[in-house]
C-alpha cells in the first residue's frame, strides 16, 4: 500500500469526491467529502503499517483492504460533492456501493381544477397553473386508472372536446354529459369530478365499479372485454399497498421507510395528498457486501426529486441518517422552496410512517420466499465480482449487410420488457457492431445505470472486447459470452440441441452438461435477446425493402443505390440529403428523378 500512503499523504483540505481502486483498477467505491484529507485518511490506521481502522464497517474493512489505488475529483463545496458523488455511483456501479435501480421518471394523473370542466390527464413534468391537483406517482398502473375513470364516470373525454360546440359520439354512448352544448353545468360537472377523485384516493372503490363491470361482460358472454379488465384489474391492485390510510387532515407529504435483513433491503415510498393516500412505490435492493442504509436513504430521496415532480414541502422517514441536513438545503434550492426532512415521534404521522416500516419487513420476508439459487450459482461458477441480480444480454443481427440492427433484454427476477432496447447500427461487421452497441449503451449508464451481468451472444474474441470497453468506462460489471461449439469452422446443431460454450474470465471456457440448469438459464436469454434482435431486424428489412421498391419505382438502378448507400449509409440520410449532395454523388439527371414527388 505504499503508493496509496502517499496518494493519502497529498490530498488537498478540500470538498470532493474519492475513488478506490483495486489491484486491477477496477473500482471499489466513490464518496464525498467535505474535506478529503480528513474523510479519506479516517478509513486507514497508520500504525505499524497502512491498514484498515478497526472502527470500520465489516462492508468498509473489506473494500479498504482490497484497495490499491485511490483517485479524486475537487469541488467547490459539499453539496456539489453529493450531487457529483450520487451522478457517479449511477454511472460506474462500484463494487461496494448500493445502485439503486429506481430512478426514473414515474407518471402523475393530474388534473386542473380551474377550468370550467376540466379532465384527467397524465404527465411526467411540472403542468403550469395556481390549482392543479396531482396524484401518484405511479410505476405502472397511471394509465389503467385513467381509463377506468372514463369509463365509470361521464367526463369530458377527449381534450378536443373541450373547444367543440355540438356533442359527439361520447355523449350519444353515454360517457359525456354534454358539456359543449351546455347540457350540464359547473356545479354538477364539479360534483362528479369529486367523485372521481375519491375513487382514485379510495382504489378499493374503484376495483369495486371495475369488478362489477367484469362481471356484467361476462354474463354478455363479451369474454375478451372481461379479460381486459381483468387485466386492469391486477395492475391497479398492484398499486394499492397501504392505500386505505385517513389522516383526516388536509396534509401532503412523502414517506421514505427502509427496512434492512443481512445483504438486502426494502424500500417504500408513500405519496400522501390530501390526508390520503395516492399512491406508493416498493423496491428491493441486494448487494453481496452489505447493505448501507444512510446511503439508500441519500440516494433514494435525491434521485426522486431530480427525476420527478415535487409538490410537497414535506418528507418523512423512518429514522435518522447521515447527511439528511445537507440533502434538505439541496432539495431546498433544487425546487426552490423550502423542503424539510422529519423523523416523526408522535401523531397520525409517527402511525402512518410505522405502517410503512411494517409493510418494508413484510415485503423482505416474501422475497426471501424467492430463490436467488440462480445468481449464487453463477457468479460461484463463472467467479463472478457481482451477484447478478440485474442481468443484461446482447446481440445483433444483419441479412447481407442490411437492416444492422442490436438488441438488449433485461432479466431482473423476470424479463423488463419495458427495459428492452434496440440499436440501429451503423458498423458493417459483426466485432464493430458489437462495439458500437456496447459503447452506446456505456453512453447511457448515467440515465439508465448498469446491470450486474453483461452476457454477450459470441465468443471469446467478442468478450474481450466488451470487457475492454467496460474496464475504460471504470464501471463495475461482469461480462461473459455464450456460442455454439463449432465444427469446421460452422456451429453444431446436431441431434437438435446446440452444444454452447460460455466463456469468462480472462481466456477461459467451459461446456456444462445440456441440461444443467446454469446453462439452460443463459442459454434462455440469449434465446431471449435473439428472438427481440430478430423481430426488430424483420420490422427494418420491410422498411428498407419499402424504400427500394420506391426508388426502383423512379427509375433508380442497383448500382446507383449501392453508391447512395454507400455515401449516406441509411435510406434517412438520403432522405434529408440536399439536392446539391445528392447531384454530387449520382449526378444531375438521376438526382432530379431520386427527388421528384410520387405521381
């Protein structure tokens, strides 16, 4: 450790954020500081020799006795070391931080109630007026509790209808009262509105309105309607934990409660509105090195306010952690108003935040109900860093060098197919495709944070290069490679079962058993990442085929669209090429043909 002795030795007495390495620079952790040399220099013991301070955490300890290297950004102060600290842990996923895999923007139904008769909507920002209400967030059922409220309720249904002056087909099928026409006025619409909104404070009166049509489908023998509601039915249910609490006050505020059990915890998030509550939101997090609960608290409450719409000056949690003063003066010239962060002793307040805690351990008990068998095994059998408890596969796909195309799934307990991605790629060969699709999502870790587990669909020239795009981007990710054992050169499907081979590590391979159940599950989302890159490869080689019958249709040859091609690279370049950019590749003639309007 001599060479971090004297990187401790010439820290600076400045804020900022620290990096420690491992042997291989592979990072370990990222923190701030106010003061650098004091808060780095307060993890070692210097005595007989460099080592780690027994007043550490056994998670702490550990990291501080693999480290070999230490890196460190100055700022101007602490609260821009917090913010750059919380940007950074998103990006490069260290070792023994927690990443935190709920930061996105959630939805909010909301609705303006200055307007004569105004409507529900959905929206992810800030809606401009002096009395707008909002309820949620909501992590996936927004739009099925929309659709439920106009259906049971005759409001105004469309916002074109608002301007109109003659009723529509809404009011002829009864889901409109007819408002345009003046057909009722602002004191009854008003009545239903209200109605309405207790339906969504109250989800087990609207599940009541949406079963009741369920079953009228039903006895219509309308078995697809009663499906979808069916289906409507589940999502809203999913969103409705803790939802029947009254604090028979006129009060708004957030509630974030953790509940902690070894390597995992649970965190819950409650909105309430108006002395009810609109919504609430629950995660897991799992981390193999323990589990820091000051920095899920940090980390959860500054990244729900970056992302989504404050509008409460309120927050409660459970208990007290560090750091909470310094995240309230954030929050407070974030949103430019005055955020306070309680732990409350007494009241409606102490009860509700208490049930949320109670909710936390419950849902820790059912997800050690759920086998992590899966993940242990593989990171024991392929000597993984992580447990890969988010695991995301790769693979590309082209006919001849045309509609290049890349695909990634998400598996986490399940497929997130909302977390599916695809990649139009530019690169003509399978290695530069992969490395354009990889960097590409290297571009994305701070928006959408990197998972435990990269498995790529190739071999082991492939997972070198992955691993070598990983390593320059300082994130903290496993990476391997799965292909089919090859034949003279042709991979082998005989008896109707490839034989793969997984690769790992630095050079080293495997081949398990056909029906060993590490293998299948790999091998299950590589068929996976397959099946998604190939459904979009379809989709793009009909568009491309469309744009050639077209140009064919006009009189231009094979041969000038490989030059077109060739020079512009995608049919939208050409598109949007100029006329003087295209004159100059095919020439005059044909570039007055390629330009003409379709007859």
């Amino acid at each position: 450790m001599s060479s971090l002795l004297d990187e401790i030795r010439n820290l600076p007495d400045s804020s900022g954020v620290y990096q420690f390495y491992d042997k291989n620079g592979k990072i370990l952790y990222i923190g701030k500081a106010k003061s650098l040399k004091k808060r780095v220099k307060s993890y070692f013991s210097f005595t007989p020799t460099l080592s780690a301070s027994k007043q550490l955490s056994l998670r702490i300890k550990k990291m501080i006795e693999e480290s070999h290297e230490l890196n460190y950004i100055v700022v101007d102060n602490e609260h821009d070391a917090l913010i750059l600290e919380n940007s950074l842990i998103k990006q490069l996923h260290p070792k023994y931080n927690i990443l935190l895999r709920d930061d996105k923007t959630y939805p909010y139904i909301f609705i303006d109630l200055n307007e004569d008769f105004p409507r529900f909507e959905i929206t992810r920002k800030v809606v401009k007026g002096s009395n707008i209400k909002y309820f949620g967030p909501f992590s996936s059922s927004a739009k099925d509790i929309l659709d439920s409220i106009y259906e049971i309720f005759p409001l105004v249904q469309k916002k074109s209808c608002i301007g109109s002056k003659k009723v529509c087909l809404f009011y002829q099928i009864k889901r409109c009262l007819g408002p345009c026409e003046g057909l009722i006025d602002k004191h009854s619409y008003k009545k239903i509105v209200d109605e309405a909104i207790d339906h969504i404070y109250n989800k087990n009166r609207l599940l009541k309105r949406l079963e009741e049509k369920m079953f009228s489908y039903s006895d219509k023998l309308l078995f697809e309607e009663a499906a979808k509601i069916k289906s409507r039915i589940e999502k809203i249910k999913a969103s409705k934990s803790i939802s029947n609490i009254d604090l028979a006050k006129i009060e708004s505020f957030d509630i974030f409660t953790i509940a902690i059990d070894n390597n995992r915890a649970s965190l819950i998030k409650i909105f309430i509105r108006d002395g009810k509550v609109s919504s609430t939101l629950n995660f897991i997090y799992k981390n193999s090195n323990g589990i820091d609960k000051d920095e899920i608290y940090k980390r959860a409450i500054l990244d729900h306010y970056n992302q989504n719409i404050a509008i409460i000056n309120e927050i409660l949690v459970y208990e007290n952690f560090s750091q909470r003063e310094e995240i309230e003066d954030i929050l407070t010239k974030r949103l430019a108003k005055k955020i306070t962060i309680k732990v409350p002793k007494i009241g409606d307040k102490k009860r509700v935040v208490d049930l949320s805690y109670k909710n936390a351990l419950e849902i820790l008990r059912r997800d050690r109900l759920k086998k992590d068998d899966i993940a242990k095994d593989l990171k024991e059998l392929l000597s993984l860093e992580n447990n890969p408890y988010t695991i995301e596969c790769y693979d590309n796909s082209h006919l001849q060098g045309e509609a290049t195309v890349g695909a990634m799934i998400k598996y986490r307990d399940r497929f997130i197919k909302s977390e599916y991605r695809h990649y139009n790629l530019n690169s003509k060969d399978e290695y530069a495709q992969m490395r354009e699709m990889i960097n590409r999502r290297v571009d994305s870790f701070l928006k959408n944070p990197p998972p435990d587990l990269m498995v790529i669909d190739g071999g082991a020239t492939l997972l070198k290069l992955v691993k070598n795009i990983i390593k320059e981007s300082g994130a903290n990710v496993d990476v391997i490679a799965i292909a089919k054992e090859k034949s003279d050169g042709k991979a082998n499907r005989s008896k109707g079962r490839a034989n793969d081979i997984i690769y790992y590590g630095d050079g080293l391979s495997l081949k398990l058993d056909p029906y060993d159940s590490r293998l299948m599950f790999i091998q299950r989302l590589r068929d996976e990442a397959h099946r998604f890159v190939i459904e979009f490869h379809r989709k793009q080689k009909r568009k491309i085929d469309k744009e050639i019958s077209i140009l064919k249709r006009k009189g231009i040859g094979e041969a000038t669209l490989k030059r077109l091609l060739q020079y512009f690279e995608t049919f939208e370049k050409i598109d949007k090429a100029s006329f003087e950019e295209i004159e100059a590749v095919i020439g005059t003639k044909i570039a007055q043909k390629l330009l003409q309007k379709d007859s």
